[in-house]
C-alpha cells in the first residue's frame, strides 16, 4: 500500500522558517515534519510513500532522496504550477490508479493515530474515501460557573465537536472527482459526501497535532519529548 504525503505548500504563518522550505521540512523536535511522519508509516508496516511537491521541492527530495536511508522507498511527483490539494493528488494519478486503497496525508501534522483502521471500513462497500477525525481541542481555557459564581477553570478542553485530521484513505476511484486544479476539502468531498461516498472514522486517545504556527511547533516540540524521547534529536549550540 502507498501513502500519500501532500508536501507542496508555502505555509506562510511559518515565516520565516520556511522562506527557503516548504511546511513540511520545518523541524520539529529535531526532525523535519514530514520525516516524523515517514517514521509513523514505517511503524505501520508502510513503505512505499509519495512526495507531492511544489514549493522548494529540492529541500525535500535533497534530504529524503530514494528513501533508503529511512527504510522506505520513495517517488515523487512534482507540479509546475500550484494546484492545490484535489489538484495535487489528481497530478499523481499515475502512480496510484492501480492500488487497491492508498493513504494521503497532509504534510502539516503529527499524529500516531492508524489509518490502516480505515482500510478495513472503506472495503466493506462502494465508499470512495474515509477521513480520519479527531475530536476538537479548544484554543483556549473555559470558565465554568454556577450561576454568577466562577466554579472551574478548565485549560483547552476537548470539545464535543470532530474535525478533519488530515489524513484520508482513498480508493483510486477518487479520480473521477477531482479536479485538475482546486482543493479536495472544497470540490470532491463535498460532491462525495451528497452522493452517500464518503465516510468518517472517529479516533479517540490518539495524539494529533496540526503545525500552524510557530506556537503550535513549541507544543509539538514539547508533546514528541514526552510521547518519543528517543526520536528526539538534541540541538546542539
């Protein structure tokens, strides 16, 4: 099975860590992030991953090259132009249309959930992609109170409210919906979800994390230490 890694983007709230980078190769906790994510597939027993490339496309396929030396291999297809994320995947149709299922990943997050759970729930049926969800964590501490007394302050919940983690399983299927230039959250999902295509598979007491900011990559930074000690690499003054 082949995953996916959407590694094209400029991520501007980054600057000015990735004037010279894609969002992607922004190190965290020592390791670019989308190595954090090869070592995640790995652990899943996947191998075979796909870079798709835009901006500063040479950063990334200097430092990853054929993927031997991270126990992988790995392909790349690069776009001339942006063509956002349904663009992105529709320009790689060559390599994936003969795969059963393939995951993609957006190559701004850090996770541990598995995806290969929504492997097993998209062949049960004509599904054309499963998006993993996660549960949201509020940006800021609530106050709770009873009546005009304040009784608890509780910092950043988890919220009732699912969104989209960024990580999908696809059937090759997917191709008929996407368009040669746009985003999939915007064009082929919402075309999908109308027509009874898409489904959603909830985690829960998985670690997720989307890398925005420069906040978010501290408290990345912070988590990894205490989740992965010794995947941490040390700076060195």
């Amino acid at each position: 099975m082949k995953a996916v890694i959407l590694a094209g983007g400029y991520g501007k709230r980054l600057r000015p860590l990735t004037e010279d980078r894609p969002k992607p190769m922004v190190e965290v906790c020592g390791r670019p992030l989308a190595e954090w994510q090869i070592l995640w597939l790995k652990s899943l027993g996947i191998t075979e991953v796909v870079f798709l490339l835009g901006y500063a496309k040479e950063k990334v396929i200097e430092y990853f090259g054929s993927g031997k030396k991270f126990g992988v291999n790995i392909s790349y297809v690069v776009e001339d132009e942006p063509l956002g994320t349904g663009g992105a995947i529709k320009n790689a149709e060559h390599i994936l249309k003969n795969e059963d299922v393939f995951i993609v990943v957006n190559g701004d997050i850090i996770t541990n959930l598995n995806p290969l759970e929504m492997v097993q729930m998209i062949k049960k049926d004509n599904s054309v992609v499963a998006i993993a969800l996660v549960y949201m964590r509020s940006p800021y501490g609530i106050v709770k109170l009873d009546g005009e007394y304040i009784v608890e302050f509780v910092e950043k919940p988890t919220i009732e409210y699912t969104i989209n983690a960024g990580v999908y399983v696809m059937k090759p299927t997917i191709f008929e919906y996407l368009p040669e230039k746009g985003d999939i959250e915007r064009t082929a999902f919402p075309l999908l979800a109308s027509k009874r295509l898409l489904k959603g598979y909830v985690y829960k007491d998985v670690y997720w994390k989307s890398i925005d900011t420069i906040k978010d990559l501290e408290e990345a930074s912070e988590r990894l230490r205490t989740l992965y000690p010794d995947l941490c690499i040390a700076k060195h003054s």
